[in-house]
C-alpha cells in the first residue's frame, strides 16, 4: 500500500495542469535604440510599475536578452512579434498561451501555444522552426546573430530574424533568403536530425488594451515568450527523489 500511496503522489507531482492560459501581468512595450529593425522585434518588455509583470525571466540572459542597456523599467526581456497585422498597445494585458488550437474551427485541439488573429481569421499555432529560433536567440546562443553589438550589426540580425518567424507563421513581410533563410534550414535541420522537437518551452503572449482581455476588438500584437523549467517538472524530480528514498526505505 505504502508503494502504491507513492507511486500516486509522484503521479500527481508530474501531471501536467489542466489546459488553461495564464495571466502573466501587465507591460510596458519599448523599441530600444539599436535593438530592433523596421517594424518588429526586438521589442522589449518591461515592467509597467502597476500590476506589473509577472513572469518568470530565469530562461533570459542578464544583459543579453533581459535588463539591457536603455530599458528604463526593469525587468524586462527581449521578444519578437509573431504578426504583420496587428499592433502593440502602450501598456498592454499578457496572457500565456497554453493550447494548441484547430486553425479551421478555433476549437482547443490541447497542449502548445496559439495565435489570435494575425493573417489567419482563427489564428495560427505556433511553428516548432520558430519555438527552436527564439529560444536559441534568448539564451543568447544563436548562430550568427550580432548580440555583442547595440548599433547597425544587432539592428540588422533582428531584422532578419524577424522576417524568418514571419515567414515560418505565414505572415506578410517574412524571408527566406539570406540569413533569414539560413536560420529557417537550421531549424529545419535541428528538427530533422532529432536535437529539437515540437514548441519546447516556448509560448505565445497573447496581448490585449488594459482591461479588455479576451475581447477580440482590443486585440493587440502577441510576442514570443521562453518559459523556464516548468515548476510541475521540478515538483516531479522532487517527488521521484522522495518516493525512491520510502519505497527503498519500506521494502
């Protein structure tokens, strides 16, 4: 019974909570100097010294693609926009986007991360190529982007990361060419060769006016987010160590 009374609870640290988005607080948007390129990202998304942001920026390089020069309101981090046809509020509601949904109906299908609107009347679900690019751009270890330089170089690789998630979600104003299309191959091939799979810990930011949210009419741009080690994970690791020590201890 003790073994079983166990198992349970370690099944009950792992399980994954039920389908729900999650509020993440309210920011302000900034485009720093240097940090962006035309019309997308770099964004930056800080603190609104109100609600105030309530997410966890562990998954984020201190300096690199979180609290960098020229942020006035700390924290803040580093995203991309995953639309051409919508646009950011100042401040704006984030929501986590937790579901995966059928782009034909906009019925929940389960677990990942969705689009509202954009270029697609039931949004769009977020593209493995581009969960693979953003988190290798936001632990600061992506190939070839210009991330020493606060000037022309790193204006230019956001530009061209910018059109490559663009591209990759299907969305006006995306690239394949160039470096744009270098990365997008690099993606692919992470994919292909088995060192990445599905949306990993990356999810969307579904934005609204303060106030609004849910309603579709204050809809703002969504940006990119990286979700750090998810605390049911840990909960689990803890409550596998626990249950090896009493199932050794009682058998």
């Amino acid at each position: 019974m003790r073994k079983l009374f166990f198992i349970s609870l370690v099944c009950g640290f792992v399980a994954v909570p039920a389908l729900a988005d999650i509020y993440g607080g309210r920011v302000w948007y900034n485009r720093i100097g240097g940090y962006y390129s035309g019309n997308g990202g770099e964004f930056t998304l800080s603190n609104d010294g109100g609600p105030g942001l309530l997410l966890d920026l562990s998954a984020y390089i201190e300096g690199v693609t979180k609290n960098v020069l020229g942020s006035s309101t700390l924290p803040s981090f580093q995203t991309f926009c995953v639309e051409t046809s919508e646009y950011v509020a100042q401040p704006m509601d984030i929501v986590v986007s937790t579901t995966f949904v059928n782009e034909a109906t906009g019925a929940i299908t389960g677990s990942g991360s969705h689009a509202i609107l954009g270029s697609k009347p039931k949004g769009d679900n977020l593209d493995a190529r581009t969960a693979y690019l953003y988190t290798q751009f936001a632990k600061g270890v992506l190939s070839n982007y210009d991330y020493l330089s606060t000037g022309v170089g790193r204006n230019v690789s956001a530009g061209l990361l910018q059109k490559a998630i663009w591209y990759i979600e299907e969305e006006p104003g995306g690239s394949n060419a160039g470096q744009s299309g270098i990365w997008i191959t690099e993606a692919q091939n992470a994919i292909d060769n088995g060192l990445w799979s599905g949306i990993g810990d990356v999810r969307i930011l579904n934005t609204w006016k303060p106030g609004y949210v849910g309603d579709l009419v204050y809809k703002k741009q969504d940006q990119l987010y990286l979700v750090p080690v998810p605390a049911a994970v840990l909960l689990g690791i803890l409550g596998l160590g626990v249950a090896g020590w009493k199932l050794r201890r009682f058998s």
